[in-house]
C-alpha cells in the first residue's frame, strides 16, 4: 500500500506541478497580451495628442493669420477712408480757388504765357465772360465756353491734338497722387 500511496502522491505531486506550471504559462500569456494591449493603447493615446497638438497649432496659426488680415483690412479701411476724407476736402478747396474769377483768369494767363497759338481755352460760362476781354488781347487764344469741365479750365494746341487740363478733378487728382506717398507715411 506504501507504494500506491507513493504512487498516489507522486501522481498528485505531478498533477499540481502540471497545473502550476499551467497556470504559470496562462498568467504569463495573459501578462504578455496585457502588456501588449496596454502598449497599444499607450501608442494609440500618444497619437492622438500628437494629433490634437498639431490640430491646436493649426488652429493658433489659422488664428493669427486671420487676425493679420482683420489688422491689415483694418487699416486699408482706415487708410482709405481718410484718403477719401482727404480728397474731399482737396476738391473742394481746389474748386472753391478755381471759382475765384481773378484767381482763375490769372492762373489762364500762365498757362497759356509760354504757349503759342492758335488754341483755345475751354471753360465753364461764368469764367468765359471774364476771359474773353481779358485773353483777346494775348492773341491767339480764343474762349469756348462748355460747363462740362466744371471748375477750372482746357487749353487746347495744335488744333486740338495737345489738351492741358486745369479742372478741379484734374489738379485735385494730380496733388492727391503727389501727396499719396506723404498721407500714406502718416498713417504708418
């Protein structure tokens, strides 16, 4: 009987071994898949943040350049409205010295001073009226009367072919392209 007990325990001795050594081989399976899937998820998580880190800088950068671009509509808005304001007021300073008649005959009187005729100056009705005794007598000229130039005045050469404009839209145009450069370094 010694030896079946013998037997009987070594078998149960063997059994339990087998089944440690079972259990042993499971427990490190699961171990290893474990660490496997927490491995995974460790590189999935680090991904995603790398993912929403370049999303957000995207974003901040999206951010600043729109806000580059409000700031310079901003002041191209500024810039020309005051360019607007600017042009308004030259005009109308332009066309309220255009209608002083004795401004406006002396200014006929120079530009047509180192011009030779036969040609003709081309005004509104009001500023004929006083050109046309005063510039008979420079000879060669003759005044035409046509209200389309507005305030100032045409002098035309060479039948027509040259035209020199001394309107109101003309100089305030001419002085506003001349004072642009100036105005726009102000608003810097």
């Amino acid at each position: 009987m010694e030896d079946l007990q013998g037997l009987l325990e070594k078998i149960n001795r063997e059994g339990v071994e087998k089944a440690d050594a079972e259990a042993k081989k499971i427990v490190g399976e699961a171990t290893a898949k474990a660490a496997g899937i927490v491995k995974a998820a460790r590189e999935e998580a680090a991904k995603a943040k790398a993912d929403a880190e370049g999303a957000a800088a995207a974003y901040a950068e999206r951010a600043k350049e729109t806000l580059r671009q409000a700031a310079r509509d901003v002041v191209l808005e500024v810039e020309n409205s005051v360019t607007s304001v600017f042009n308004r007021m030259l005009a109308e300073n332009v066309d309220k010295a255009l209608a002083d008649e004795s401004a406006a005959v002396g200014l006929v009187k120079e530009a047509i001073r180192s011009l030779t005729g036969p040609g003709e100056i081309v005004c509104g009705a009001k500023l004929a009226a006083a050109l046309k005794s005063q510039i008979a007598a420079e000879g060669g000229f003759t005044v035409v009367t046509d209200d389309s130039t507005g305030s100032g005045f045409k002098v035309r050469v060479s039948g027509g072919r040259v035209e020199h404009e001394f309107t109101g839209a003309a100089i305030t145009a001419e002085m506003a392209r001349r004072l642009r450069p100036d105005l726009a370094e102000l608003l810097k």
